[in-house]
C-alpha cells in the first residue's frame, strides 16, 4: 500500500509550475477514497519522488501526538523526502499569503471506501509551523491558515 496525498484549493494557480525530480503536482487525482472530504474546486495529487507520496514527511494514524516537529536522529528520514515536503509547506504558504484556502488529505492507496469521518481534522497555523516541521497526518484533514 502507498501514502496518497491530495490536495484542494481555491486558486487556479497551475501548481504543476513547482514540479521538480522530489515533487510533482498533477490534476489527476489516484481515486483515494479520501478525495471526497477536500472541500475547494482545484484538486491536485501531490506525488513523489516515488511516484506516489511515500516519499514524503508522514506520521501514522495513532501517532499525530508527535506534531509536527524538525527531523530527529531518532526518526531516519531522507534527505530529499525531508526537501520535498518543505517545498509543499512553502507553496501552501504561499497560497495562502495570497488569500487562497487550501486544504489536504493523506489517506493510503486501497480499494476500501472512505471511513467517515476521518481520524480528524486540524487547522495548520503557518505563523507557528516551519516549513522544517511540517509532516502529513495519516487520514486527517489540514486546513491552513
């Protein structure tokens, strides 16, 4: 199974502009059952290096109370697993400085139908969030702000 990563927003803003080798935005969405709760008109799935969103900062359902933090010795992570989720928090942050609404979804790649409701749904305050700190959350909604 695979970390799909979906996101909506209220910008028509082309955000396949930022693909780069560690990213890439595109308008075909996987058909994650989780696709249903993103709440704006302009879709993208948020691939990976991988080709899917593994290779991005992830925490597992039942382990969001680790926050979003700076990598740890602890927790190995990959270098450009760690560059390529900046890069989405900085453009999240981006769109949202231009007054846009965003909003994403993390859920896993399975023939299942979305379990509703989620595991929750989190406001992301960027003013508190650096880009280094930020992490998806298996099966919850961010809305940004």
């Amino acid at each position: 199974m695979c970390y799909m990563t979906v996101l909506s927003t209220t910008s028509s803003v082309d955000l396949a502009q930022y693909n780069t080798v560690l990213l890439n935005f595109s308008r075909d969405l996987p058909g994650v059952a989780e696709e249903v709760f993103l709440m704006h008109e302009f879709k993208w799935f948020i691939g990976s290096r991988s080709g899917c969103s593994c290779a991005l900062r992830h925490l597992c359902a039942g382990s969001e109370e680790l926050g979003f933090s700076e990598p740890a010795e602890w927790f190995p992570e990959e270098t450009e697993d760690i560059e390529a989720t900046r890069m989405i928090c900085a453009i999240i942050r981006r769109l949202v400085s231009l007054g846009e609404q965003v909003d994403c979804v993390d859920g896993w790649a399975t023939d299942s139908p979305a379990r509703s409701p989620l595991s929750g749904d989190i406001e992301v305050d960027l003013s508190t969030v650096k880009d280094t700190e930020f992490r998806f959350f298996e099966r919850h909604r961010f809305t940004f702000t």
